[in-house]
C-alpha cells in the first residue's frame, strides 16, 4: 500500500499544522511500539510517554489519517457494549463500567488543558428523541444519571425547549448534557502525539507495518526498518492492514460527513445558538453541530462504497435540508468518508494476539471518547494493571472470515435491516 496524504476534509483544510515525521528507516528499539497513530495509538502512547516509557509509534500515512481525523467530531459519552458487559458482569461491576463511560471524556478535557491544544473544544450535546419510546429511554437515563450523581449539568427538555435550542421541530424532546460536547478531531489527535514526543516518544510516518516477528522480544517490520520492543500495540482498527486474523474480528463500516460554508450570525442564532452537539437516536444516526468557524456538520451513514466528494455532498444535503429547510441556499464546501470499525456485540475489542502483543480496536462508530479510554487501559496494562483490561479481553471478539471481502453485500444488508429497525 502507498502511503496516502489526509482526505480531502474540512479538518485537514483547517489543521493547525501538518504534520511531517520521518519514514522508519534501521533497526530501533523501545520499550512499547505502537502500530497506527490514530487517537487509540496516541492516546496509548501519550499516557505511556506520562510514565516514563520509551514508545515509537509507526504510522502507514499520517497522523490522524483514519477515522480519528475524519470523524464528526462529537464527543458522546459512554461506550458502545456498556449494556452488554454490565449483564455479562452483573451489579457488582456497575460503578466501575459507570465510571468507564465518562471517562474518555475527562481525558480529552484534561490533555486540552495540560497540553494547551488548540481544538475548537465545547462542552454541550444534545440528545434528540424522534418517538415516544426514545422519550421514554431519555427519561429512564436521566434518572439513572442523577442516581450516580453524574457531576455535570442534564436536563430532559420538552419539544418546544428542543426546538429553541436547534431551530427545528424534527424532534420531540431531548436530553441536554453539558458533560458531553464536540471538538476538531484532527487537530487534537495531532496535538495529542506532539504532546507524547514532547514528552520523548518518536514517531514515524508513511511507513506501514508489513510484519511481526513474534519472538520472545518481537519485532516489527517496515519495508525499510524496524522495532524490537517488549510490547507491540496494534491500533489500526477498520484501516488495519497485515493481519488476517484482526481484519475479521470488525466489520469495516463506511460513514459520510459533509459542512456547509460558514453561516451567518442571524442563521446561527436560529439553528444552534448555544453551540451545541446534536445526535438522533437511530441505529442509522444523524449527527450534526457547527465547527469552529460555525458551519453546520453533518454527518450519517448511506449504502455507498465511493469517496466522491460530489455524491457525499448531494445526498447528504438533501438531509439536512429535511431538518433546516431554511438553509436552500447555503453552498456545502466539504464531504468526505471515513471507515468505522463495527463489532459483533458491539463491545471495544482490547486484547492479546500472543503474550506481549495487544490490539485495541472496534468502538462501532463511538470513538472520539472510548479511544481515550482504550488508551489508557492498554498502558495500565502494559505496565502491569490488568483489572479494567480484562473486563474487556475476557469478552472475546467474533470473528467473521472474509468480512472484508464480502463487506458490500453485508453492509447493505446490515444498512437495510437497521432502517426497518429505526421504522419501528
Ligand atoms: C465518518 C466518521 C464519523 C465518526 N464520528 C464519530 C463521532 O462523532 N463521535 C465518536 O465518538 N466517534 C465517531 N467516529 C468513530 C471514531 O472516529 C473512531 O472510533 C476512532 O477515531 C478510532 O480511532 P483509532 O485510532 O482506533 O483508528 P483510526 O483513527 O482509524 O487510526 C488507525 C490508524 O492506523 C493506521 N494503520 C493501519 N494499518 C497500519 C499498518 N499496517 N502500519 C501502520 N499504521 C497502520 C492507519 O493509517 C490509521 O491512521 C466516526 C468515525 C467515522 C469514520
């Protein structure tokens, strides 16, 4: 595979400053080396630099190239699977998966902060209900939140509350969370790996991992270099490349993300005057919010296989215009696709591929957040606290042969089935 430069996003239009580490070239050594510089690889390897380790991370393109640099942006709390690893682990292990799901979040506000990142980061999402038994799901969940003393601002908010906030009468109520909120992907996962190499790791560019020799001390391959190391990290997630067994342990899922021109001060004030994130609740979901320098994003998944910025653009326009009509007349600047690495339960896959080789991957679309976390438990593990780890290793990944390559049928399949769904 050649080495590609970021896609043509309205994130890579406004980065705060392109990145240009070296390829790997010769023999290096380290104590972790991490595959793949998305926010899983990062996030790992900031925390590691944080106590001291010597990490190399090796990226086949660049910094924040997958889904970690062409997301939308929305920092949405909890992780995809909590419900099923609570039932797995019953009662008992209730606040420590509680806690786990707000947790990303507190991360990112941290590494802001400490790191001084500049990534347009805002606190406030908005959970949108579309039926009565999504009304129903907010009001039990706003109880449960109060039960934990969930220590940021919620609110259930009726229509007419919803429709003050977002200028649209699509919804019927909502559930505020000023915990959640919404940031620049691109420039915080950048800015995450040059806080990891102020604090000594390196990182290398443009240089995909060919092969591991999985020897006492393995060793990773790069069509002009290498790492020795005590552990490997493998977070390639749905760009994953050389390992046949982690390609069918996901199912690579393509999803679609458009922004407008920057509007104007009168349609911001009618649309998201409070600068908010806003999410629908359907398994095929729509997203949307206003950047840093307010256009409105937005964001879905459709059954198509391209990267056509045209198409991208023309489809989902005419769904944003279903919910704001009164934006006809706005130019769209940007469309772009990303891969989503989907699970079979849905449960982030953090694990072992031999005794110090781990891969963390599949957050099934929830991501911004859950990588923070991801990358935290792989450095507790890696530095030998096992606990939170192996709630998830002990949920062992399912593994489907040739999702890749049967992925188009199976995705449109998956796509229809989920919209009878949403119907219901
Ligand atoms: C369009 C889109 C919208 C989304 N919106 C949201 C959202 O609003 N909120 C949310 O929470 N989540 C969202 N997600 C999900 C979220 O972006 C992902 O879960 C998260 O970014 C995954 O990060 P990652 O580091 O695991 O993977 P990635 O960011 O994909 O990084 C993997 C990296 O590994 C590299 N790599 C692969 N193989 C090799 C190799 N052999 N050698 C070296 N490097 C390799 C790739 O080049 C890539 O850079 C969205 C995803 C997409 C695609």
């Amino acid at each position: 595979m050649r080495p590609s430069n970021h896609t043509g996003s309205y994130y890579a239009a406004s980065l705060n400053k392109e990145t240009n580490y070296p390829e790997l070239r010769g023999d290096h050594n380290a104590d972790v080396c991490i595959i793949g510089a998305g926010f899983s690889g990062v996030s790992a390897g900031l925390h590691l630099s944080e106590l001291g380790y010597k990490v190399i991370m090796i990226e086949a393109n660049k910094v924040g190239w997958g889904a970690s640099g062409r997301n939308g942006g929305e920092i949405i709390g909890g992780f995809s699977g909590d419900d099923a690893m609570l039932k797995k682990y019953g009662s008992d292990y209730d606040d420590l998966i509680w806690d786990m799901r707000w947790e990303g979040n507190e991360i990112i506000r941290k590494n802001v902060e400490k790191y001084s990142i500049s990534c347009d980061l805002k606190w406030g999402y908005l959970d949108v209900a579309i039926k009565k038994r999504h009304m129903r799901d907010i009001e039990n969940f706003y109880e449960a939140m109060l039960s934990h003393n969930y220590p940021h601002e919620i609110a259930v908010l009726s229509k007419q509350k919803t429709i003050e906030l977002i200028g649209t009468n699509e919804y019927i109520g909502g559930l505020l969370n000023m915990g959640n909120g919404h940031l620049h992907p691109l420039n915080l996962c950048i800015g995450e790996a040059m806080a990891a190499e102020t604090l000594g790791a390196k990182i290398f560019e443009s240089s995909p991992v060919i092969k591991i020799d999985k020897t006492r001390k393995p060793r990773v391959h790069t069509e002009k270099g290498s790492v020795s190391a005590d552990s490997i990290l493998l977070t390639g997630n749905a760009y994953h490349q050389f390992d046949k067994k982690m390609k069918n342990f996901i199912i690579p899922v393509n999803s679609f993300v458009i922004t407008t021109e920057p509007l104007s001060e009168e349609q911001i004030k009618i649309i998201n005057p409070e600068d908010i994130a806003v999410c629908d609740p359907n398994y095929i979901l729509e997203y949307f919010r206003l950047t840093g320098d307010k256009r409105l994003l937005f964001g879905t998944r459709i059954n198509y296989h391209g990267a056509n910025d045209e198409y991208i653009k023309r489809k989902l326009r005419k769904k944003v215009l279903r919910i704001y009509p009164n934006l006809s007349d706005v130019r769209i600047d940007y469309g772009w696709t990303g891969k989503i690495a989907v699970t079979i339960n849905h449960v982030p896959q953090l694990g072992r591929l031999d005794s110090n080789i781990y891969y963390s991957q599949g957050y099934s679309g929830h991501g911004v957040n859950t990588t923070h976390l991801a990358g935290k438990i792989m450095a507790e593990v890696i530095s030998g606290s096992m606990e939170r780890f192996d709630l998830f290793n002990k949920i062992k990944p399912i593994a489907i042969p040739g999702t890749h390559f049967f992925q188009k049928p199976i995705l449109a399949l998956g796509l229809m089935l989920y919209k009878i769904r949403d119907l219901l």
